[in-house]
DNA sequence: CTGAAAGCGCTAACAG
DNA sequence: CTGTTAGCGCTTTCAG
C-alpha cells in the first residue's frame, strides 16, 4: 500500500505538497508543473489513499447506507439494491446495505449501525409505497426516502417515489386505444397501499378523459393483493357486470392479475381473445410463467433507487438543498396479454 | 459521539486504562473493579468505538466484501446478499456487496475497490455452479468462492457449494416412494453448467438403488434451461417413449419444468394426476405463478451465502486454517405437483 | 496496576 | 510556492 510518504520521499518534497496537488487544492499553492509531476508519479506508484485516514482526519466515509426492510423473498429487493448500487459506484461512494428486521426497535439499531460506520448519508427504503414517519436521524447526517413519503403535507425530506398514477393512466389508455369500451379495474381493500388509491385515480382519469364522465366505472376490491382474492374478486366483478361483461380489465399487481386470469378461464373465457388483462409491478417471472405474457406496468425500483442514491449525494454535498419530491414514471411493458377489442356484434358471430 | 478520551476524563484516569478495559485486555494489567467501571460507564455513555481510528491502528475494517456479478433480474441475488448479510452482522462484520459487471477488467476493479476499503475479507460469488480461477487477490486478503470451485483437483481455497447429487437424489427417491416407476429426466445440455452433470448423477444413482441397475433411464437433454426448451425436451421424451411414457419427470429447473407442463398439457395430460413433476432451484415466484404448485428441489442460495461468510470469518480470524470444501444440502420443497402413481391397470379404467 | 507517549495516513493552518 | 506542525481516536509499548 503505498502512502503520500512515499510518494513524497521518493520526489524529495514534503507530503503537504503531495496532498495539495492530489486533493487539486493547487491553484496558487503549488506550482503547475510539480503539482502534475505529484499526480503523474502518483499515478506510476499506484497510489490509492487510506480511506480509514481520511475518514478519520474529515469524518467522512465516502459510504452510504441503504436501510431496508428484507424479506428474503421481496422480488424488488434486487433491482433496488442493484440500482442504488450503480448509482453510488459512480459517484464514488460504497454502498452499504442494511437488512433491518421487523422487530421493534430494529430500525434504530440499523440506524446505529449506519452511524457508527460514520455513513455520509442514508436512503430509507420501504418494502412498499407508504407513508412513514422521520426517523430519528441527527440532523448532521442527510437521509432521503425512497418509496415512502413522511408525515405532513410538505416534503419535509426529499422523496423519491413512483407515479402511479400516470403508470395506471397509461395503461388504462393503452386499453381504450385497443377499442376496449368496457373496461373494469380490480383494486385491493386495504389503507395500508397508498398505491391503491392512485392506481384508482389513474384508471378513472384515463376513463373520464376518453370516454367523458358519464360512464360509471366498474370496479371491484379484491381483500388483498394475492392471486386467490384477486380470483374472487374478478368472479366478483363478472357476476355484477351481468349481461356487458367488460373486454378488458386492470389490475392493481401481477398477482391480482394472474387470479383474475385463473378466474376468467373458469369463466370459459380465453385471453387474450375474450379478455384483456394488464397487471401492475413487472414483478420478475411473471412474464415468463404468464401466459399469454402479461402486458403491466412498471415499478421502476432501479431507476428509484438510482434516483435517491444521486439526490443523497447531491444533499450530502449541497447540505443547504431545499428537500424535494421525485416522482419517477412507470412505463408500461407491451406484451400479450392485450388484444384490441372485437366489435360485440362480431363476437357473437363465431 | 463519544470517545474512549471523554470515559477517562469522566473516570479521571487515562485512555490507555480505558482501551485495555474495553478490549478485555485487563487480565492481570487493570484490577478487576475499576475494569469493571469502565465498561459500566462506557456503556452508560452511549460509547462506541471509531472504526476509522480501529482500521488505521490496526487496519482492520471489520467489513467484508461480496463480489459477484449482477444482473438486474438474478433471482437468487436477494437471497443471496440477504444470507450473507445477516451472517456478516451475527459476526460483527458489515458486508460491502461489490457489483461486477460483465466487461473484461470489471472483476480486477471490484477487487481494487474492496482493497481500497480495506475488507477484512472477501467472498466471491459466481451467479450459477461454475469452475473459475482463482482471482487475484493478495495472499493477505482471505477470500472464499461461493456457488464455485477452483480449477484443480483439492480446493485451494475454502468453497460453499450446493448439494446438487443429494438434492436430486432426494427429488427421484420422493417420485420412486410415490410409487412411481417410469420416471424420465429432463436434462440440459450445455457443459457450462456444472450442475447438469450432478443432477443426473443424483437422479441415476436413485434409480439404480431403488430399481436396480436393470432399468435404462428415459433421459432427454433440452437445449438450454429455458421454458420453451423444456417443452420441446418434454416432446422428444414422449415420443421416444411411444407406449410406455413417464408417469413422473425430474427436471433440470423450475423453468424446464414449466415447458415440461405445458408440453404434457398440450399432450392432453392433466398434472398432476396424469403427470408428476419436480424442477430444480425453487425460484420466487414459481410455486406461485405454476399450478400445480410445483413440487422443488431448493438451491439454499441464502444459506450458503450465509455459510460463506462465516467461513471466511473463520479463515480472518484463523489465517493458518486449511481450506474447506463445504457443501449444503438442497432440501426438498413439497408443494403439489407429486401424486402417487396409480397402476396402469386403474388408469385405463377411468 | 496505571499513565505517558508514539504513531497509524492524512489534512489544514500556519510559517517561512 | 513549499515545509512544519498539530491532531483526528485509537492501540501498544514502555516507564513508573
């Protein structure tokens, strides 16, 4: 491990001067040629500098921790690290991921844990999008969310989350420029998804807008976002829809997605043929043991976590920054499972 | 944050009889009492060390690293750093997961990386089963391979790998105590996974104990490990079979598996009445996107992470110590796919 | 049994 | 323009 020592001995200055010229601290300070000559020779010895002593000398750790919730089986959990990773990696920061369990005082032992490392920032990470309350952070260390928002109205933080709302509005276009008419949505009952009201309101406004706000949505909440409540759901739906079933449905998760299709073959109904489905979540391997391959949205984890990754940075080094709100867009992924709308009359026909 | 100086001055005595204190180096040095106290109220104070000043002194980070390559999508990646994790921290270490990405000189990067952050250690993960070199690391740094062996014959270096042979074994043997007879293998044929050798192996050797060595096993090799080369596998299997097919088959992978059920579908077979089945990985997702819920054998990617890392905890703390070729079982995953066979006489009557 | 002092590699005043 | 110096928090001889 060569050191400033060396490098200085070995030119016969001081390391002050070394470390002037490294650190680019040398307008009007060293002069240019040595300043180069430093860099070069540097470079020739293979210098990298002691990250424990310059941690120790700035209280400063080029680490950042990410904080999350880990269930070993969160289909998200690799994009996010992945993503944040990448993104701390090329703006010369380590990534340190923190696994924090469910129990009570978890969380503040994981935040213990990141500050003894002496991280220079952390991004809370939530398993989904929620709201949550400010951890207790001292206020010299920046902290950004990821995928919740706080409490209160302002972002008193900054935040990166998904817009849902525009993901669950595409999609629902996607369908009514295939012809789709009637179109209904399965949601899913519970508070605890902030996700569930916006992937509703996205769905009605792509409704409102293509087919004016006289049609009354059709809309059915399944208890939960798992494959069996949303099977039920969809049975559900069918039997209030009676006579004018709906061509097309969207779906609050993949999982939701691949009920209702279960729910739609029982119904003697072929997809994409007779119905079309969009999912929500690009969860992995779903596309794959899908079939016909679901056509869904988006959760950009890797793009969030980039995100909140580069905003951390720039808080870190802009301390002063006004908090912010980044809402990354969640495309919608083409593939089979839509097909456009056969007039009713044709339909009859075959 | 406070230091080992602020316990002293608040004790009234010096740094030095707080280090040796705190480090329990006070056999005979401190007396016991006053030892005593110090550690009360170092814990009193909130104390905890500056790992920045412990690595310069000693250079020793108490972090690890994890390097392995990444794809956006590994579905093993979660379980994989979430075992490794959880172990690091159990150790008192952090875990540094250092991305590698496929380009020529990434690998020799990820290492500078970790040697620069002056891990105590690392552990390198290869994405499938594979035989690589041995990386070049200096002999100071301990490493071990995960999911990989040395290119040699007697490891070199400590290894963790998988059961392969047992779990597959395991797997047969269940669909032979099912009282299934005629049972085929769906292989892979591609020498790059070295798994493909050792699953056969587990699945011959089950037959032959259970069947004798009289019995020719119905093997049939798909292209690659993909669902619509399972399915094409399947086919030729049938085929070959003519009038005396499987009534059960072991299968390279879950996604081999997924062909082979739609293959058997579309051969007019119900699952898992006409048709049992086992794949090989138990990825997320699978047992609940499949239906039948599929019946696996699990590649215990989290254990063995989990497993790599206390080995290679050992061999920090042990430098003398030998290397260890340790292998974890694959443990099989009972879902539905299995029913027992029905003797062909019965078959025929329905 | 306890304390003083040196030093790990680096930065940043401050002198020169 | 360059060098000297002190010190970040800790461990570890070495004296006392």
């Amino acid at each position: 491990m060569v050191r400033m020592r060396d490098i200085a001995d070995h030119l016969g200055i001081s390391v002050s001067t070394v470390s002037l010229a490294m650190n680019r601290k040398d307008q009007g300070r060293v002069n240019a040629p040595l300043a180069e000559r430093i860099r070069a020779t540097a470079q020739e010895m293979g210098y990298t500098p002691n990250l424990h002593a310059l941690g120790l000398k700035l209280n400063k750790s080029h680490a950042i921790a990410l904080i999350c919730r880990t269930s070993p089986d969160d289909p998200f959990l690799s994009a996010m690290t992945g993503g944040a990773q990448a993104a701390a990696t090329d703006a010369g920061y380590i990534l340190i991921t923190i696994p924090v369990s469910s129990a009570p005082g978890a969380e503040a032992e994981a935040i213990e844990t990141a500050l003894q490392r002496d991280v220079d920032g952390i991004v809370f990470a939530a398993d989904f999008y929620r709201r949550r309350s400010i951890p207790g952070v001292p206020d010299s260390t920046p902290f950004v969310f990821l995928d919740c928002v706080s409490t209160g109205a302002n972002p008193v933080v900054t935040e990166v989350i998904a817009d849902e709302v525009q993901g669950s509005f595409e999609a629902t276009a996607h369908l009514l420029a295939a012809g789709h008419t009637r179109i209904g949505y399965i949601g899913v009952d519970d508070d605890r998804y902030l996700a569930r009201h916006l992937r509703e309101r996205g769905f009605r406004a792509a409704l409102r807008e293509h087919l004016g706000s006289g049609a009354a949505p059709l809309i059915v909440n399944a208890a939960d976002p798992s494959i069996s409540a949303g099977e039920q759901a969809a049975h559900q739906l069918f039997e209030r829809a009676g006579s004018e079933p709906p061509t097309a449905l969207f779906c609050f998760s993949d999982r939701t997605a691949f009920g209702v299709a279960q729910a739609a073959r029982a119904r003697g109904l072929r997809l994409p043929e007779d119905l079309s489905i969009v999912g929500f979540d690009n969860v992995e391997y779903t596309s794959e043991f899908f079939s016909p391959r679901l056509t869904t949205v988006e959760l950009p984890h890797q793009r969030m976590s980039a995100e909140a990754v580069r905003q951390l940075v720039h808080r870190i080094e802009h301390p002063r920054s006004d908090p912010l709100r980044i809402t990354v867009p969640c495309p919608l992924i083409h593939r089979d499972s839509v097909r456009p709308a056969v007039p009713s009359s044709e339909r009859l026909e075959r």
